[in-house]
C-alpha cells in the first residue's frame, strides 16, 4: 500500500493512504541502516510504501520503502554531533507569516527563511497578516515592504485571518499545493483563527505541515549553510 507521512510521533508515524484512511506505522528494522544519516528516517511529508503488521493485535503498519524525495528542509544541530533532522520533505511551497507589528517581523528573519528555501529549491509566499489592526502609516510602509520583495520575485499576500481578508486569493494560490506553513510565534500561524481560515473556509483537503511553536524559527537562527 501507499501513503504520505501527515505525522511523526517518536518511532511512529501517521501515514494518509490512498483511500484516506490513516494508520499508526513504525519502520521495518533493516529499513534504519539503509544509508540513512539523518536522525530521522522518515519524514513528514515523505511517500512510503507499508503493510499491515501481522502480528499486531491493533490495526498498525510497517514502513517498508521510501519514494524520492523531490526536495526536503533540514534543522543542522549546533553541538560537535553535526546531526542532522529531516523537519518537512516533498514541499510546493512554504508560506512564511509576517506581522509589520504586534509582533514586529525582522527582515533578518525574513531574509534568512527565504535563503534557507532557496538552498532547499522550496517557492516562498510572504503571507502579510494583521492588516485590519494597521493605521495608515504601517499600511503605507506595507506597501513599500511589498514592492520590495515582490521585485525580488518572492509572491506577497496581504491578509487577515481574523477578518478574512485577502482570503479568496491565498485560496488559488494554495489549492492543491502541500505546503510548509511558518513563522514567529504570534504572528498567527497557530491561533484558533488560522486554523479555521486554512481548514474550514477553504474547505480544501490540503496537506499543511504546520510546525511546532517557534521551532522553524528555532532552526534559522542556529543552522549554517
């Protein structure tokens, strides 16, 4: 059977098969020392190939083969280890969130999201939110913000989550896309209010890779490429 990684739980993984089912997965031993250098073989977003484990009294499956990757975003460790984490793989696109104000979103924080992509071959959407909370003044320097990256050929998308704003245009962009959603922490990529606009009114069966509070921000600022 096939089937795309959607969660990774320890030595078990979530895997979405083709009939939209989804079963809890652990790696077939052999399958760990199969030239694997990263500390996880198996990776969210990964296509696998699994068969129903036997001798399980529970419905569970064993991963027994992984696709190609057409391209993966890694976390490098600081310390002397030098390992390295898998954190997201087969990606279209990575929709970065950023806030002008409340929080402030650097454009050191920028910058860096967007050479780390870039080294990983991934498209990067800059996803402006809040914009109903902007007086005239930070909507005038949103302008200027935009223009400057969209010349630099990166797509912007002014919105907000809270008020839907902006919302049927980010739904073309995003349908049919698996993409790798980020940003700091309250920016909005994980309130309530982004999750209804990602899930309930785009109504999309999308695959979003959705990390961990401030863990991509966590990996910017201490890998080296």
């Amino acid at each position: 059977m096939k089937g795309l990684v959607i969660k990774s739980t320890g030595s078990w993984y979530h895997v979405q098969l083709e009939d939209g089912t989804v079963l809890d997965c652990r790696i077939k031993g052999k399958f760990r020392t199969k030239g694997i250098k990263t500390t996880n073989p198996i990776a969210v977003g990964d296509n696998v190939s699994v068969e129903i484990d036997e001798e399980s009294e529970a419905r569970t499956g064993i991963i027994y083969d992984l696709a190609e990757r057409k391209n993966y975003i890694i976390r490098k460790s600081i310390n002397l280890s030098k390992q390295t984490q898998i954190i997201a793989s087969n990606i279209d696109q990575a929709l970065l969130v950023v806030t002008l104000s409340k929080p402030r979103t650097s454009f050191g924080f920028i910058d860096r999201f967007l050479v780390t992509a870039e080294a990983y071959h991934i498209p990067v959407v800059l996803l402006f939110n809040k914009i109903d909370q902007y007086d005239e003044e930070d909507l005038a320097f949103l302008e200027e913000v935009v223009e400057l990256y969209e010349k630099i050929g990166y797509p912007c998308r002014k919105i907000s989550a809270l008020k839907s704003i902006g919302i049927k245009e980010l739904k073309v962009q995003i349908t049919g896309q698996t993409s790798l959603l980020s940003g700091h922490s309250g920016v909005g990529k994980s309130t309530q209010s982004i999750k209804l606009f990602l899930v309930l009114l785009f109504e999309l069966p999308l695959f979003l890779l959705l990390p961990k509070k401030g863990f991509i921000q966590q990996h910017l600022q201490k890998c080296t490429h």
